[in-house]
C-alpha cells in the first residue's frame, strides 16, 4: 500500500509501528506507539479535567481502547488522529459520566462498557488469585518493554502487585493511597495490558 500520498513521513512511521504490533505482536512496537503519543496526550486530557491524577488515569484507557481496537484503524488518516480522537471521547464520556454520578460511583457498582453492556471492575482484595498468577507467570514479564514506558506511578502499581505480588492492601500501605485508588488505578492498568495480550494471543 501506498500510504506517501496522504501521510506525512511520521504518520507513514506510525503506521510500519502499527503493523509490526499487530503482524509480529511486537511488544516494543507497542511500547514506541506509547511513548511517541502519552505526554501529548496526557496534556491534552489535563486540559479537559485539570485534574493530573485523572489525566493519568484517562491516558492509559485511552491507549488501553486503541490498542483493544488496533486492527480497526486504517492508514486513511495518521494515527495520531485516530489515537487523538479516542481519547477525547472517552474523556467526554468521564466527564459525562462523573457529572452525573459524582456523588453515587462506587468502584464496586456495575459500570457499562463500550457495546452498552454492564460490567464490574471485580477487584477483590485477596492474594492472587488463579487468573491473576497465569498472567503473571506467563504474560507480564513479556510487557516488560511496555511496563517501562508507563508513567512511574502505574510501573509501580504493576511491579508491586505482579512481580512483588503484595496485596491491595499492602500496596496502599507502602504508598499512602487510600485502597479504593489502589484498586481502581490496577484496574485501568490490568485491563490496558490485557488489551495488547489480546492482541497477541498465539503469536508467543
């Protein structure tokens, strides 16, 4: 395919990094198409909420939802666009959302995804069980590449609870976060891995 009559030179490099994710399930592919795009992101998001730790959290959805849906974008704009484009809705959404459940969310409420059906966030508390061990042994230390390119907070969060394998609650102890944040934060950062994993199911 020909993409230099409608790309630029960088939108044409982002989509080779595309593919490479999608064709090679290329964790550092994954990793440079973050580190390329989270700070402009970041401070996009940070300008709709002006609020850091809520940027933070919306910019890993953000890419969680792109690289989920990674094999619908086509090269008939950069993907930059498409990422942009992704995460501003699902800004809107959150605002939307927080302004009309502000004083009522609950963590462990039932929310609903993106085809409309409900889900729960399902954090509980225990050690690890089943599912979150054969992620751990057979999938987290292939995000290594990934991992590293998360803000410091979430690289943390993910170390302590996967490779340190301490509980919610020891995490929220060593780093003075009250337990909700823990577990919410784990979450937005569980399910953003799990959408690349996704991706590369069959391909390790």
């Amino acid at each position: 395919m020909d993409l230099g009559d409608n790309l630029s030179d960088k939108a044409v490099y982002d989509y080779s990094l595309v593919r490479r994710a999608l064709d090679h399930a290329d964790q550092k592919a994954y990793a440079e198409l973050m580190q390329r795009y989270r700070d402009s992101v970041y401070f996009m998001l940070l300008k709709m909420v002006n609020n850091k730790d809520d940027a933070d959290d919306l910019t890993i959805e953000a890419f969680g939802k792109a690289f989920k849906r990674l094999a619908q974008y086509t090269p008939n704009f950069a993907f930059s666009t498409w990422l942009f484009k992704i995460a501003t809705n699902n800004c809107i959404d959150y605002i939307r959302r927080k302004k009309k459940n502000y004083n009522t969310f609950s963590i462990d409420k039932p929310f609903q995804d993106d085809e409309g059906g409900e889900m729960t966030m399902d954090l509980r508390s225990e050690q690890l069980d089943p599912e979150e061990k054969v992620m751990k042994k057979q999938k987290v230390l292939m995000m290594r590449e990934v991992v590293e390119k998360l803000k410091p907070r979430y690289k943390m969060l993910i170390e302590m609870r996967y490779f340190e394998e301490l509980s919610y609650e020891e995490i929220a102890d060593k780093l003075e976060l009250p337990l909700g944040t823990v577990k919410a934060q784990l979450f937005r950062a569980r399910e953003f891995l799990q959408n690349i994993l996704k991706n590369s199911q069959g391909k390790f």
